[in-house]
C-alpha cells in the first residue's frame, strides 16, 4: 500500500492512471499485490507484467525517506520502493484520492459493521461509545533488523491515554492480531479495567491482511504496535492514531534508517514502554 500511495497521489498531481500489474510468476510481489487489492472495491485496470518492464521507474533508497520524483510528461512510469513517508501523500486532495482507492468491499465492510455490534453488545454499550481498534504484535517480527515487539506498558498507556481524552465516554478496545490467544494472555491484566473485546474466527491466517484491516480501519481511534498494517488501518479510520514509538531497537541497522518523524503522520502521539 505505500508502494501504491504515490501512484494515487500521481493521479491528482499529474492528470495520470493508476494501473496494477495482472498476477505473474515472474514476480512475487505481483501475487502478493494483487491479493491485498481485492479486499478493495476499487475500478483499477490490470495489464499484463511484460508491457511495463520498459517502463521508467522512479526508485528511492531508504525505505523512510522521501525522494522527490522527476516526472516526465507523456511517458509512463512505474513506482518501486517502500515509499514509507508520510508526506507522499499530505495534502486534503492526496489524502482523499488514497483513501477513494483503498475503500473495502461490501463483504470486509459488512464484518467490520457487524463485530463492533457484538463488541457493544457485550459491554451493554449505546451508540455514543466510543470504539478503538489495537493492532497488538506478538511475534512475527524480523528481529535480526532490529523490529522490536511493545510490551504490556506501552499498551496500558495507550489505553490510559484514550480513558483520559474521552472520560466522558463508554471505550470498547477491540484486539485485532495474528495470534490472538497470544496477545489475550499479554493483555490478561488490563482485562479488569477495560473493556476488551477478540473477534471470533480470527484464527485463519488470511484474517489478518483482509477482516483485521478492514476491522481496524472502521474504528473511531487506533491503536498500533507498529508495522504497516497498523499505519493504514490509522490512516483510513480517520480518527485518533496512538502509535508505538520505539519499533525500531537502538544500535541495529533498521534503528538507523527508520526515522518516526518520517514514517508516522505528525498529528499521530507516539508512546513506549519506558
């Protein structure tokens, strides 16, 4: 998806068309690509991989940087990179065109409605409650570049946080993570003093890339531990964004080229655990 953000913004800038690449075996990411895409309703036509490797690419270097783009008119191009700066897509337009593109199908809308129904019905809550999603990671993570995992304290404060901004109103945590037993028994102690709610069916493997995003981005407020599914889901809710500011481990080579300031939007609160 951040891939894809400058090709939409692209669009608004420069009066082009997005287009994605059909599914090939000559290219992983391709498959991968095309799979998130279809978790969006969205009219994006589909070429086939072979008529855009002569195609000009606009590359970058570090994933978290941001790398003007030299366009040149009348010529198509591609995008490659992480592209993992928040300013590839700032302004009210760019954000708009983004989130027109990423807006899920019926089938992801429908699941996200009806698990925040039963997350209000089991806390007794009313329509003025106010719902957040916590992405929460457990494992997974590549250590060896230097990703670490928050911990029991940077989630209590995230929630201590959002308790105090709206103390007036009925809060409903609802778990979105790849291993849902495994964050229920991290957040065992805060299930006393808050409201937390762990959809069911969320055992298959492909829930997380597909219903958890769609679930975490039909919330008020996010929550994240980190990553990319955790930015988007914050991005496309729209609303309060608690983010986990010491992803990146002091001393490794990830710590050196991952930058907060760069990756998360400025309006988003960062918090750890120390």
């Amino acid at each position: 998806m951040f891939m894809i953000a400058p090709a939409i913004v692209s669009t608004v800038q420069h009066n082009t068309t997005l287009v994605l690449v059909q599914q090939s075996e000559d290219c992983d990411w391709v498959k991968r690509l095309q799979d998130l895409f279809e978790v969006f309703r969205n009219q994006t036509p589909l070429i086939k991989y072979s008529l855009i490797e002569d195609w000009h690419n606009l590359a970058e270097h570090n994933a978290s940087d941001l790398h003007p783009d030299v366009y040149v008119p009348n010529r198509n191009f591609t995008f490659s990179g992480y592209r993992q700066h928040w300013r590839y897509v700032e302004s009210p337009a760019e954000i708009k065109a983004v989130r027109n593109v990423f807006k899920f199908t019926e089938k992801y809308i429908k699941y996200a409605d009806s698990t925040i129904t039963e997350a209000k019905e089991r806390f007794s809550a009313d329509d003025n409650a106010i719902v957040v999603g916590m992405h929460v990671t457990v494992e997974g993570l590549n250590f060896a570049h230097g990703q670490q995992m928050a911990n029991l304290t940077f989630y209590r404060k995230a929630m201590q946080e959002l308790n105090r901004t709206f103390s007036t109103k009925k809060l409903i945590f609802i778990i979105v993570s790849s291993k849902t037993e495994s964050a229920e028994a991290l957040l065992n102690d805060l299930s006393s003093s808050y409201n937390i709610y762990y959809p069911t069916n969320s055992s298959y493997p492909s829930w997380f890339m597909s219903e958890g995003l769609a679930l975490l981005s039909h919330c008020h407020h996010v929550v994240t531990s980190g990553g990319s599914l955790g930015y988007w889901a914050g991005f496309l809710s729209g609303g309060k964004v608690i983010y986990y500011n010491e992803f990146a481990k002091p001393g490794t080579k990830f710590y050196q080229e991952f930058h907060n300031e760069n990756f998360y939007r400025p309006e988003w609160v960062g918090i750890g655990d120390t």
